[in-house]
C-alpha cells in the first residue's frame, strides 16, 4: 500500500485506507454497510485497492495502485514511448520562450489549450481507448480525451497547477495513469499553501481528482535528484467543446 503523508492545515481530513474491497474487511475498519453507504454518499465506486484523502465534504483524492497489471503496464509504456508524436511544448518566460521540462502529446476529440499552447484534435489510439473506458466502467466517469506526459529523467517536472481551464467544465474529474518510473505527487491548498499532502505515484496506477479538487486544490510531479526512469503519465479528461460558464478560472500553471 502506498503511503500518504498528511501536513499541518485546518482542513478536516479523512485518511482512508482500503486494502481490500472484495473481502469482507477494510483498514479503516469501515464494515461493508458502511463502506457502501459512503460510496453513495460520495458517489464513487471502487473495486481495486485504494487509498482516499478525503478533502473536504467534495474535495477527493483516490490512488489505486496496480490499476493496470505489471505486462498491460509494460507494454502500454512501449506502445506510447515508440507510437505518440511527443511534442516539446513551449511556454513564455520573462518574454522568452522556454521549452518545458517535459514533453507532451494529445488525444481527443476537441483541441485543446494551456499556458499559451493549443494541442489539435487526434483522435485517441485504441490502446488509450481500452484504457479510458475502463476508467469510465470502474470509476462511474465521463472522459473523452487524454493529455499525455513523458519525464524522460528527474529533470523533469510538473509545476503547480489545477487543471481548471473552462474547455474542462464546472468541477472538473481527472483520473491520472502512470506507467513507468515511480514520481512523488504533491497537493496543497490552494488557500493555505502549507497544507500539503503526497502520494507517490507507481507504474500501473491511476490517482483520481474528484468532486471540487481543482478549485480548491493544486498538485505537482516535482523534480528529483535520486535516479529516476522514464515515465510516462496519461491524464483522461472530459473536454466540452465549449466553455462551460463555471467558478473556474483558467489555469494559471507556475510553471513550466
Ligand atoms: O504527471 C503527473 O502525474 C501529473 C500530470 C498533470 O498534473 C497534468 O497533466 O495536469
């Protein structure tokens, strides 16, 4: 099980550790009555293992490792590392343009834009496809596209954020796959940034951004010196081809 760390902070949080749904037992000690009134409640259900930081009321962090098993994790790696065009994207910087610490390539339906950059429509290949639907099946979600990263080293990185551009709608739901090497995964709040939370994010997992995440909550991949492999992330997302009018505001990435 992976662990979570937990930070100072005022906001109420809930550690939930599952080690296993198809048993009777749970770590948090949670019976199965309880266990499925609280999958009502917050509207989710999970049938791998999981480990839930439980936010606020709506805010939620889900990590299942093992998602994918180790051979479709390998050879999803091989497939996108050899098959995707990686574009190396470009943001601006004290008026220059700067290439980020990453490279990129995007699948969807619509284009879509960040940090000054706009990604044309490419339609999903069907590897990406099997692995979004199931995400759908599993986790009760509505996904259409996929921004994919690749950390060639530790160099690489992913700086704060919340993915709340408009083209993502209200309350934005994210579901993140890993494949590869393992990267630290950090949160804060966005109103009191000393509340931090992590998990560390392991080939053949998927960490899901629920409910109000993205409004209240910013994440990073941050740089690492220890020797760190190629990784590659693939987060799956709903794109409405308009702007839904929202709370959101775009995405201010401090980044690169
Ligand atoms: O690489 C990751 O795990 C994070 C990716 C991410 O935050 C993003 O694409 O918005």
């Amino acid at each position: 099980m992976t662990l979570v760390s937990q930070s100072r902070g005022n906001t109420a949080i809930v550690l939930l550790q599952i080690t296993d749904y198809k048993s009777q037992r749970t770590a948090s000690g949670l019976n199965d009555s309880a266990r499925a009134r609280y999958e009502q409640k917050t509207n989710c259900q999970m049938k791998n293992k999981a480990t839930e930081i439980r936010l606020s009321e709506s805010a939620r962090l889900v990590l299942i490792d093992n998602f994918l098993s180790p051979l479709e994790e390998q050879q999803l790696f091989a497939s996108c590392e050899k098959e995707f065009t990686w574009e190396q994207s470009e943001i601006a910087m004290f008026g220059k343009r700067v290439p980020i610490p990453r490279l990129n390539a995007w699948f969807g339906d619509y284009a879509y834009s960040y940090s000054g950059k706009t990604f044309a429509p490419k339609v999903l290949p069907p590897a990406l496809m099997n692995v979004m639907v199931r995400i759908e099946n599993e986790f009760s979600l509505d996904l259409n596209s996929v921004l994919a990263n690749l950390y060639r080293d530790g160099s690489d990185c992913m700086g704060w954020h919340s993915d709340d551009e408009a083209s993502l709608g209200v309350d934005p739901q994210i579901a993140s796959v890993s494949l590869g090497g393992s990267r630290r995964f950090v949160i804060r709040n966005r109103q009191d940034k000393s509340d931090k939370h992590e998990v560390l994010l392991t080939g053949g997992s998927v960490v899901l951004m629920l409910g109000t995440f993205q409004h209240h909550w910013q994440h990073c991949v941050p740089k690492t010196k220890k020797t760190a492999s190629k990784r590659i992330n693939l987060t799956f997302r709903l794109i409405y081809p308009t702007a839904k009018p929202g709370k959101s505001t775009p995405a201010k990435r401090s980044e690169v």
